[in-house]
C-alpha cells in the first residue's frame, strides 16, 4: 500500500512538491502576510475623533496626523535613541567580534560566540529586568558609584535635560544603557562574520608591506568590516525603533514610536494610527532584506 | 612587529580589554537576578544585600497564579515548536529536493517574522484578529508564536540537509528503498539532531517571547507577560526575582544544547574540509 | 543499419532467428533527455548484451552519466523507451528497478556500520535477520572485507569504501549494475589494482556492468564494449579495438588516445588525395633523412621540435616541412634519456605503413 502511494508520488514530483510546500506558505501568506496587508489596509483607515470608530475609507489623513507635532518629536526622539544605541554598539561589539574573529583559540572561540549568540536568543525580558535591579536607585550601580566617590557625577547627569531622570532606572539614560545592553549581540554577530571572511593572507600582506598593527586595522580590517557593522546597526537600529518593552519598563512619560504604538492600538483603540506608525520600521527593514538578499548574505541570518 | 599582526598571535592589550569588557557587559548583568533571589528586602533592591534567605522560593510556589502562567507558557511553546517543527521541516525539505521558481521568496517570507521587529508582527496579528471578530484564545498565542518559529527550524533542518553526505537519498532508493522507507531509515537519522536543535530554539524562543504575545493573548497570562506586569508596575519584587530566575534556567539549556549541536557539526565539517 | 538487418531477417521468416534472440540486458530506444532548453541526451540507441562489461566513455557533460541516472531511475527520459531485458522500466522508481549502482562519492550511509550498510537493500525487502547475516557475511568475503563488519564507514579508507559499495549493490543480485566514475576519488596505484579487481569480480558474478568514465584508459582497459558519448549524442560503440582502431569520428580519434588528425594541404601533399585523416603517434616511425622508406607508406620530413622523455616511452614533437605538426611516440628498448633528448632540433623523416591511415569524417 505505502509503495504504492510512494510511487505515485515519486512519479509526480510537482505534486510532491506542492504537497510538501504547501502548508508553510499556506500557514505563512494567511496568518502573517495576510495580517501585514490587513495592517497595511488599515494605515490607509483613519479614526473618526467624535464617535472614536474606525471610518472605513481610503485616507491619507492617519499618515497625515503620524508626522504631526507631538509624533515629530516622538519619532524625533526615538531615532535619535535608536542613533546613539547604534554607535555604542558598533564601539563596544567591535573589540570582542575582533577578538573572536582573530585572536581565539578554537575553543575560546566556541564559548565566546556561545555565550554572545544565547543572549540572542532569549531572555529579552528577564535580561530588560536584571537591569531595572541594576540601575534603581538604591541598586548596584549607585553602590558602586557611591564606592568611587562619584555620586555628585551622576546626580549631575541625571540633572541634565533630555537624558536624565529621578534615578536612572527612570530615564532615557538608563533606557540608552539597557538598549545598548539588549541588542548587542545583534552587532557583535555581523562583524564577527564579516571580520572571519577577512583572509589572514591581508593582514600579513598589509604589514609585510611595512604597515603598523595600527595603520594595518585602520586601512585594511576596518574597511573589511564595514558591511558587518552596517548589518549589526540595523538590526539595531530597527530594534530600537520598534522596541516598546524599555520605555515602558525604564522610560518616563516622554513617549517613544514603540510606546506610542502600543498605547495608540491598546488604550486609544487607534489601530490605523498604530498602524501608519510601524510602516517606517518595516519599510526600512524590508528594504534591507532585500538588499541582504541581493547580496547573498541571507543563509547567514 | 611582524609577530604582532600574524594571525593566531596574541590580541594587543587594548582589544583584550575591550573584549574582556563587552563580554562582562553581556554576561554580568543576568547573574545579578540570582543574587537577588536571596534578598530579604521586599520593597526595593537595595544593595549590598541586606541580608540572605531562601523563602522566596517556597513563596513563589504557593502562588497559585505563577503556577498557571508557568504552565499556559510550557502548553504554548510546545504546541508552538511541534506546530514550527512540522512546518519548518516541510519547507526545508522543499526548497532543499527542487528548484522551482520563487524558491528565494518563501527564505525571505519565512526570515520576515523575525527580522521585522516583534510590534509589527504583534500589531498585524492584533488588527487582524480584530477585523475578523476573532476571540483571544490559547490558539491565538500559538499562531503568533508559531510564525517566528518556523523560521529557526527551518534554517537549521535546512542547514543540515545541504551538509547531507552524497547521494544518501538516491542510494537508498536504489537499494530498494520507497519514499517512506528512505525517510525513515536515510533522513530521519541525518535529520534528527537538526530537528532536535530547531525544536529547542523554537521552544526556548516561543517561552519567553513577550512583545507578540502581549498583542494576542487577551487577558490570559502567560509567564513573561506576568513579569512585564511586574517591570511596569513592581509589586511582587522578590518573586519575580524567582519567576525570572525560573525563566533564565529553562531558556538556557534548549539553547545551550542547542548551539553545542549545532557548533560541534560545523566544527567536524571544518576538519574535514 | 541495424534494424534494416533484423528487418530482412524476419522477411525471411526464419525462425530459429527469432527464438535465439535472447532480449538484451539493456536497450535504449531512442532515449532522449533534455532539462530545459538543454539536451542532455539526444536520441541515443543502446543495446547492452547479458554478462557484459559495458563502459559509457566521454567527456563531462557529454551525457553519459545522465544515461547511467536514466537507467537507475533518478530521471525520467523525455522521450523513447529503456529496456530492462525486454521489459520497459521508463518510468518505473528505482526501487522497482532491478538495477544497483556504485556511486561515485559511494553514499555510505553515515549513520550505519558496514554490515548495516550492506544489508540495506535486504532490510528495506524484509529479508529475515538470520539470512541477511549470512549474505552480508558472503559479500564481506566476496570483496575481502571479512572482519569490517562493525565499523562505521568514516572508519574506511577510500578503497575500503568502495568495495563496502560494491557490496552493498551485489547483495541485492541486480540485473545490471551500474558504476558511476567508482575509481575516481582514489590514487592511481589503488586505481589500477581496483580496475582489476573489478573486471576479476565482474566475471565472477556475471552481471552486466555498465561503467561511467572519464578516462579512455580505463575503459580501453576494462570493457568488453564501450559506447563514447559527446555533446549528449553517442559517437560510436565497438569493443576497445574497434574503437581505437578504427575511430568513427574525428572526435572518437581525438578522445581515445592521443591521436594526430591530418587536415588540408598537409594530408593531400602526404596521401595525394583530398582527406582527411588520423594516425596514431605509436604507429609512426621515426627515420634519418637518409634512411629508406618501406613499401606502401607515407612519410613526410621535419623537424623535431620537443622531445618528452616519459621512462618507457618518448613522446616527440615534429614540425612537419610545409606546415602542421605531429605527435610521434617511440618505446625506450635501447635508448636512454641522453640519446632522446639530442634529437631535439634535428631534421628527421617520418614514415608509417599506409594501413594505419584511418579515413574520419568531417
């Protein structure tokens, strides 16, 4: 019986095909891409102010009020969190991606990218609160601070305007800190791989030609990381757009696009300004998939 | 100076620092929640601790509503990863057996749900479930979860059967072998510490996701959801020290196991190159 | 030609004719593959006796080893019929195929020792335990692995590897076996040996063997036929003589053996005809100028522009008086490398018995 089910089928190998593709895209195209075009379908809705539903018709009025003042500064605002994280980022992960990359034995190397590619994978919010222990103001942080004799450093930067806060488990300082923290190895992992792909062979060339280690990582690896470093920063970059989990743990009552996001589908019940607001980080996103794509770079992710 | 820069020679000082840091920065911060497990304080976190004790745990499991965040949190992800095994490997399979036209296109939709961040595809789902009036329900939360999971087996069983040695598939068929008795004697065995790895990830990833549940599971609870209630409005502090200590240990040996399976057979392959 | 021969036999109405015709191991009738736009294979005709060491011979993608996946049933012809003593297997699977095959990467199965190994095909049939154990241990015996039965096969050599192949395909008694470049992956000593082994086994077992090759050696040395396959057509088919003796083409001469191909003015100035044709460099003398030229041969003067010394042989490289060059190789009986290499540069006289001018098309 089996052998004859499996001959029919080996004869029709586009069936089989079909057969085997079929429940994935099915499951993929009806529940996800089908919601995303239903997002979609919905930014282009707007939200009648008085009765507070969902007009049912083609506008561009929701796109319209999501650059409006107080979203300009909330996109303004959460880009340039997203920015500073990148850049941190970038500095922190390159020494460590470098050092795995280079100079590890191969059984160091093993659990040091064990150790960056867990965090990867889980734990986004118990690693979210481990900071919140961290950073509160009677925490760890402040005790060590306090060791150093540079509390009045600290208190002075949580005076500033823009980043500080009552504490810093309470103010984009901390935010800026635990997101740099969140989506590191988002960056180390790219630069990692792109500085593998650089060929031993360079570097000895570059310094049998008289360069210094130094002028040899500045004209030959930086250059030869590049790409890695500009996946990593838009993963990170990306993440923090879209993140809402932070400014609602750390952040004060200055919105975020993440933030706002939820807040406007949830409380506000404004599911089309919810939606027009996501489309900048998908757009972004999809644009670099495709470029990734393009570039061959896509069995890596 | 030569030596400096040859490869395989020792780091300078200031990359060693800088790795030594970045590595702490990652790691440290996770240890710290299971140093605070121990606090007698109940209301802050202050430090040094003010003292040692082991209560919270009894604590956290008379508590009947952790029990069944705990619970609804394993019941989804493992309905999630069988969901994510089966369809995960059904596309590996296909994109590995044939080349048929759009075959880049289902990599790319199957990578989306994780390179888009986790509010989009919490909010799609939302909307969705909104315009078709459909109920908030335990399958609401495994369809979410399902979609980014199937992703992870599907790289990995994929992986592993373009590191297939030979023409495995042909000879047992050759030998007398149908469909179904080359699956079960000739890939299943190949396969099978991929789908063990992927099935890890998948769980690992489905219980302790937080942003796309928040979206689809209504009023239900699951355990992250009830520690993000906890990071936005503290009131159990010393059990959610627990809760996520709990958490930590139960994501990270799928995934340890996970990456040593998956690290050890590159590692071969490397040897045999 | 062939079917207006059998097609005056049944004329005739002799019958004895007709019961002695035993059908063939194997026939191709008219097969054809193509993926795409490609032609893998282009109407091939085939017919493979019983018993026979049958090589397939031609360069990469010349179509033979999609001719060997036809036969297994790894792809489906586009058009024509494959024959399986007499009974059409086009589009059969290969597991109801009575075909085996020897791949060229061997496909051991990774996660099973040899002795699973080699029991699959029984296993896979339900064959009981007990005689499965029994023929594993024959075919062990066979291929002089006895005593390798618990091993995985990453604990092989390469050789070793091969015969666990081979013995994996034999347990199963297939009508054909099929062997797809099997030596390729080993050094040329354990190549040699295995080409004999292979023809010593063959006949031992008496099954049709059909060997996929690159190397025209091996084929000149092992088949009883070879079919020389070239841009997914088949040139032609004879025994190795017949092949090398006689080549059919231009490109069978080329490819089997180092062959010199004689074109235009050169060959009408030599022949005093208008053709075209191939001597091999063994067949070819090398003279002084002075020396005389026996009855009935060609010969042409020139000059020696390279000479290879190659331990039992000497491979010379004349430049013939007028334009074009030939390739001339002389045995080593009483010259030693010192004597070979003075002629370089000297003017020499070529000459070769006319019989050994073969006449080849376009």
């Amino acid at each position: 019986m089996l052998q004859r089910v499996s001959t029919f089928l080996y004869l029709r190998p586009r069936m089989v095909l079909w057969l085997m593709l079929g429940p994935p895209l099915a499951y993929m195209f009806v529940v996800y891409l089908g919601s995303l075009i239903n997002l979609l379908v919905y930014s282009f809705f707007y939200l009648e102010e008085f009765t507070g539903l969902v007009v049912r018709e083609f506008s561009l009025r929701t796109y319209l009020e999501s650059v409006n003042i107080a979203n300009r500064e909330i996109i303004l605002r959460t880009s340039t969190m997203a920015a500073a994280v990148t850049l941190a980022d970038a500095l922190i992960a390159f020494p460590l991606a470098y050092y795995i990359a280079k100079f590890a034995s191969p059984r160091l190397k093993t659990w040091l990218i064990i150790s960056v590619t867990i965090p990867l994978w889980s734990s986004y919010l118990v690693r979210v609160y481990a900071w919140k222990l961290i950073l509160a103001k009677e925490g760890i942080l402040s005790w060590f601070v306090d060791l150093l004799h540079l509390s009045p450093l600290l208190d002075w930067l949580l005076r500033l305007p823009g980043i500080g806060g009552s504490s810093l488990s309470l103010s984009p300082l901390g935010m800026f800190v635990v997101f740099t923290y969140i989506w590191l190895p988002y960056m180390i992992i790219p630069i990692q791989t792109a500085l593998e792909r650089v060929p031993a062979s360079l570097i000895e060339a570059s310094s049998d030609l008289g360069a210094h280690p130094g002028q040899t990582f500045r004209t030959v690896i930086l250059p030869l990381a590049f790409p890695g470093v500009v996946a990593g920063s838009i993963f990170t970059f990306s993440l923090t757009l879209g993140d809402f989990i932070v400014p609602l743990s750390l952040g004060n009552s200055k919105f975020f696009i993440g933030q706002a996001v939820y807040s406007y589908q949830g409380t506000g019940g404004n599911i089309p300004l919810a939606a027009a607001m996501t489309m900048g980080p998908v757009v972004i996103m999809i644009l670099y998939l495709l470029i990734a794509k393009r570039l061959g770079a896509f069995d890596a992710l | 100076m030569r030596s400096n820069s040859a490869p395989g020679s020792s780091a300078s000082l200031g990359v060693k620092l800088g790795a030594l840091g970045a590595f702490l920065f990652l790691n440290v911060p996770i240890l710290i929640i299971f140093l605070y497990t121990l606090t007698p304080d109940e209301t802050t976190y202050t430090f040094p601790l003010p003292g040692i004790t082991f209560k919270w745990f009894g604590v956290a499991v008379q508590r009947a509503d952790l029990w069944r965040a705990l619970i609804l949190s394993i019941q989804v992800a493992s309905v999630a990863t069988a969901v994510a095994l089966i369809l995960g490997t059904l596309a590996a399979a296909a994109v590995y057996r044939s080349s048929f036209f759009g075959r880049e296109a289902v990599s790319f939709l199957l990578v989306l749900p994780i390179a888009l961040p986790g509010i989009v595809t919490g909010i799609a789902l939302r909307s969705a479930l909104g315009t078709f009036d459909f109920p908030f329900s335990f399958w609401t939360i495994v369809i979410g979860h399902a979609t980014f999971c199937v992703v992870v087996v599907y790289n990995n069983i994929l992986a592993r059967f373009r590191r297939m040695q030979g023409s495995q598939i042909e000879a047992s068929m050759d030998l007398g072998a149908n469909s179904f008795q080359t699956f079960r004697f000739v890939v299943l065995p190949n396969i099978a510490t991929a789908l063990f790895a992927g099935g890890m990830l998948a769980f690992a990833l489905s219980f302790d996701e937080v942003i796309v549940t928040t979206f689809t599971a209504g009023q239900q609870s699951t355990l992250p959801i009830w520690i993000f209630s906890q990071l936005v409005r503290p009131r159990d502090r010393p059990v959610t020290n627990v809760v996520a200590t709990i958490v930590i240990l139960i994501t990270f040996f799928p995934i340890f196991f996970a990456q040593k399976l998956t690290a050890g057979t590159s590692d071969t392959q490397g040897e045999t190159k | 030609m062939n079917t207006l021969l059998s097609g005056a036999g049944v004329h005739s109405g002799n019958c004895e004719i007709m019961t002695n015709i035993t059908a063939p191991a194997l026939q191709f009738d008219q097969v054809s593959k193509y993926f795409g736009e490609v032609r893998a294979v282009d109407q091939a005709d085939l017919d493979i006796r019983d018993g026979e060491f049958f090589s397939m011979l031609g360069p990469s993608g010349s179509g033979k080893t999609t001719c060997l996946r036809m036969i297994a049933g790894f792809e489906r012809p586009t058009s024509g019929r494959i024959l399986l003593h007499g009974q059409d297997v086009s589009s059969l699977p290969p597991y109801e195929r009575n075909v085996n095959t020897v791949f060229q990467d061997y496909a051991l199965f990774p996660h099973m020792n040899v002795e699973e190994n080699i029991a699959y095909g029984l296993m896979v049939k339900q064959v009981p335990k007990a005689e499965r154990l029994k023929r594993v241990e024959e075919m062990l015996e066979l291929v002089r692995l006895a005593g390798f039965a618990k091993r995985k096969p990453s604990q092989l050599s390469g050789g070793q590897r091969q015969r666990v192949a081979l013995a994996r395909a034999l347990i199963n008694h297939p009508k054909v076996l099929l062997l797809d470049e099997p030596l390729g992956a080993l050094d040329l000593k354990l190549r040699q040996q295995m080409q004999v082994e292979l023809k010593a086994l063959q006949q031992r077992v008496g099954i049709t063997f059909i060997f996929v090759t690159h190397d025209q050696e091996e084929a000149l040395t092992m088949s009883d036929r070879i079919a020389l396959f070239n841009l997914g057509r088949i040139e032609q088919t004879g025994t190795p003589a017949e092949i090398y003796e006689h080549p059919a083409t231009s490109f069978v001469a080329g490819f089997v053996g180092t062959s010199n191909l004689v074109t235009g003015d050169v060959a009408k100035r030599i022949t005093g005809q208008e053709i075209i044709f191939s001597i091999r460099p063994e067949k070819i003398h090398l003279a002084d100028l002075e020396a005389g030229v026996p009855q009935d041969s060609h010969s042409v003067d020139g000059v020696v522009r390279d000479v290879v010394y190659l331990g039992l042989y000497t491979r010379y490289l004349v430049e013939l008086e007028g334009g074009g060059d030939l390739v001339v190789v002389e045995q080593n009986l009483k010259t030693t490398s010192m004597d070979v290499l003075k002629v370089k540069g000297k003017k020499v006289r070529l000459h070769w018995k006319k019989e050994h001018v073969r006449e080849v098309g376009n």
